[in-house]
C-alpha cells in the first residue's frame, strides 16, 4: 500500500450497511447471544436469524391502580402480536420456581428477588416470548424489582408509564367491572362495552377496595414511581391516563412503534445548497466547528486542486483562469476522490456549491454519495442583492466585510477594500437566473429536502438547520425512482 496516498473506503459499504440494517443487526446479534449464552454459538446464531423478526416487541407498561393498564397491554398485544405477561399468570405454570414462589405467598411473605427475577426470566425465555416478544404489564413494581430485571439481562425495548391524578384514579377504582368471560376491564362512566350481551355480564370486582385501601395503594406506588422513571430514563415515556382510552392507546402505540435509539454509526452527509449569498458557507463551517464533520466547498475544493503541480491540477487550471465552468465529469472525478477519503467516511460531511443541477445530482447519486440531510437555503432576489453587491474584501487581512451588515472598522481598512467583479449587480443577476433555473428541478430530485428561509439572522438559520440534524437520520433521502415518479 502507498503510505503517501489517503485511504480510501468506497462510499457504497457505508450505503449498504445503513440500507440493511447491518450495525443493528449486529447489535442485536451480540446482545442476545451474550444474555442466552447457549452452548453453541453459531447454530444459535443461524436460528436466530431464521425467525421472522429479530428485534420483537419488548415493552414494559406501568402506571397506578387503575390507569387502564390491563386495557392498553390486551390491546398493545393484540396489534403488535407480543405476549401479555402478568405476574398472576407467571405464578400459573406449573414448574418448581412456581412451586417454590407460592410458598412464599402461602406464608403471606414477599419472594425473594432472585427467585422473582428467575420467575420473570424463566416465562421470557419460552419460545412464544423469543419469538414473538411481550409486554409486561405492572413489572417491575419497584426500583429493586427493575435492578434485579437488569442484572437478568432483561431489557426493554419501550416503557410506558401511564399516569392520572389520585381523585380520577380513586373514581375509577370504585367505578371498575369485570368481564368474566375475556377478563376484560371497563367502567361504568369512562368506559362501558359497547356491546350489550358484554354489558349484562359484567360483574363487580370481588377484591373491589375501600377508598382508604385504594389511597394507600396510590400512595406506595407514588413512592416508587420516581425511583423506576430514573432507573428507566432512558427508553421511557410518560402518558397522560385521564384521557378517553382510544386516546391512550393511539400514544402507547405511536411510541412502541418509534424506533428505540441506536448505537448505529450512521454518518451525517449534509448538502446545502442556495442561491449567491444565501448563507451557505458560513452555515457549513459553523456544522462542520460543531459537530466535526467535513467541510466541502466544491469550489475552494477546485482552487485547491489546480495549485497541484499534477495531471488533475493542469486540467482545470484553464477553466477556472478564463472563468468557465468545470465540466461536470471532472468535477465529480474530483468530489469522489475527496468524499472517499477516510475523514469523510468517518466523520461525514457537508457539501455545497455542487450539485447545481439535476445531471449533476444524478452523478453524484450514481457515484453512491447519497446526502442523507439535504437543505435549500432560500430568499428573495433582491436580498441577494443587497447581499452579495456590498461585500467587500480587505486585501491586508482577507476579511469580509459589508457596507450595512459589516462596516469597516477604520477609514484606512474601508479605503484598501476591493470588490470583486463577479459580485457586481450584473453579474448576480446572472447567476440567480440561472440558480432559479434548475431549482425546481433540484427540489424535486430531493424530496424529502428541507427549505429553510435564509433571510433571517445566521444564529437563527443555524438554529433551523440544527434542528433538523439531531434528529434520526434517515437511510438514504433521496433516489432516482422518487424523482422519476
């Protein structure tokens, strides 16, 4: 290998790891094979990956006496397939950790937290939960309960805790009936069956509490609920319970299906792009100081490469000497060069000034540089005006600077600044005619490109653009058959 040379990494591994999905496979892989530790790796491995799915639903719902648990686990495993898990159902099988656990109950003592959490462990590892996943609902009960959880290596995906003020809960409570036959719960205001042949049936709980039992209860489960929200922080969300139950539920479901975080290095490819003076370069170094991503500039990129004394250097020293655009070929020759290096493979990058027009898209797509982040800074003509023909450069120091956003600093400095003709009015006009002329173009081969209006503060285009960035990223933003379509 040429140690002189930068390494490159073909751009289409990167692509195709983020397509399929391979880092959290990956992931998931390690973390099952490390928690079941079975005696032969590889074939548990290969029957692993030959169930349907390898990230099943893992979801533990919580909240206070009545809160609607019950009703939001039956519902969540009826769309997402999971198991529903009560600790009344653990205690039905009929196994020796049973046995040993009603003893306990027979004595009217607490089971001890490593029999509990085998208990637990024992019900997840049955071939319905691996393969289908579960829901526990009111598991774990306490920050003890949570911690053994965690030391069996049993971690969810999603927790959910449901939460309503004592005096509805306490309302609820007293209201609360039975449906003998599916085990269903409803409530004589908040939630009764719809159909009547349920409604005759219903029957008043047999372990219906007294309201100061009921307040008891509330208050042991306040008492734990800060402690199990601290310990399960981080994939947790909090609903509001004293809501219609549709309402509940249509939240639970939109977070268990949210994507959970993942270590996943997916690699910010960032482009930007806006007519003259719209702000491009300067929000481009301010992501790059930022996040440490790579700044490209495709035409400080091409400066750069013409001061080589090489073969590429002298090609298009010519074009840039007489003013005239570098053709796309070699523009993209250059870029692909740049891209693959290892800083941009690693870090990421921002790219702008490049592409300016559907061709060039297209062989920037084409050459698997796929931006997962594309931003077009937009505003007005004549702010672009105002802009870019009052800008001016001190020969002494490089400084910008602007005859209203940026006076000089001294009489001296103002006297020494030179404009540059390619900003005259003239000229600018030019160049937005024809920025404005592929723009639509531009958008619609990007369509899940933001617009972000640049006539405003930098600090609050920045904000904007930010925005938009900690978000997920999503596999790949764009493609030619969106585009076509």
């Amino acid at each position: 290998m040429d140690a002189t040379r930068p390494l490159r990494i073909p751009p289409e591994m990167a692509i195709y790891a983020e397509k399929h999905d391979i880092f959290l496979l990956v992931q998931t892989l390690v973390r099952n094979v490390m928690v079941d530790k079975p005696e032969d790796p590889i074939q548990y491995l290969i029957n692993f990956l030959k169930r349907d799915s390898v990230d099943v639903p893992r979801i533990i719902l919580l909240g206070p006496p009545a809160s609607g648990k019950r009703t939001i686990a039956k519902k969540l495993c009826e769309f997402t397939q999971a198991i529903h898990i009560t600790l009344s159902d653990i205690l039905k099988d009929d196994s020796d950790l049973t046995r040993a656990a009603k003893q306990y109950q027979d004595k009217k003592q607490k089971i001890p937290k490593d029999l509990w959490s085998q208990l637990i462990l024992q019900r997840l590892s049955k071939p319905d939960c691996v393969r289908k996943g579960w829901v526990l609902e009111a598991i774990p009960k306490t920050q003890e309960e949570a911690l053994c959880l965690q030391e069996a290596a049993i971690t969810p995906h999603h927790v959910v805790m449901l939460e309503a003020p004592d005096v509805v809960l306490m309302e609820r409570s007293s209201g609360k009936r039975i449906d003998p036959v599916t085990g269903d719960v409803y409530h004589v205001t908040f939630m009764w069956p719809e159909c009547e042949e349920v409604a005759q049936r219903l029957e008043t709980p047999r372990t219906l509490m007294p309201a100061e039992l009921i307040a008891k209860k509330l208050q042991k489960y306040h008492t734990e609920a800060h402690a199990l929200k601290r310990t399960y922080h981080s994939c947790l969300k909090t609903i509001n319970a004293d809501q219609p139950h549709v309402d509940v539920f249509s939240q639970v479901l939109n977070y268990v299906h949210t994507p959970r975080h993942s270590a996943s290095p997916y690699t910010p490819r960032i482009l930007l792009s806006g007519p003259p003076g719209s702000g491009k370069s300067l929000q481009a170094k301010l992501i790059a100081q930022k996040y440490g991503i790579v700044n490209i500039c495709c035409g400080e990129l091409l400066k750069a490469v013409s001061a080589e004394e090489n073969h590429m250097g002298e090609l298009i020293k010519p074009y840039l000497e007489s003013e005239q655009q570098v053709p796309s070929n070699i523009v993209m020759g250059i870029l692909s060069e740049r891209l693959s290096r290892m800083d941009c493979t690693t870090r990421g990058w921002v790219l702008h000034g490049f592409p300016q027009d559907v061709e060039q898209a297209e062989r920037l797509q084409e050459s698997n540089f796929l931006p997962n982040r594309v931003f077009f800074l937009e505003m007005t003509d004549d702010i672009a005006i105002e802009r870019v023909t009052l800008r001016a450069v001190d020969p002494v120091t490089g400084e910008w600077y602007h005859s209203v956003y940026k006076p000089a600093p001294s009489a001296s400095v103002q006297a020494r600044l030179r404009f540059d003709p390619r900003n005259s009015e003239e000229q600018l006009l030019k160049r937005l005619k024809e920025y404005w002329s592929q723009a639509v173009d531009l958008q619609a081969f990007y369509p899940q490109a933001v617009v972000i209006n640049a006539d405003q503060e930098p600090h609050t285009v920045f904000e904007s653009l930010e925005s938009r960035l900690v978000s997920r990223l999503p596999k790949v933003l764009s493609s030619r058959e969106k585009y076509e379509g």
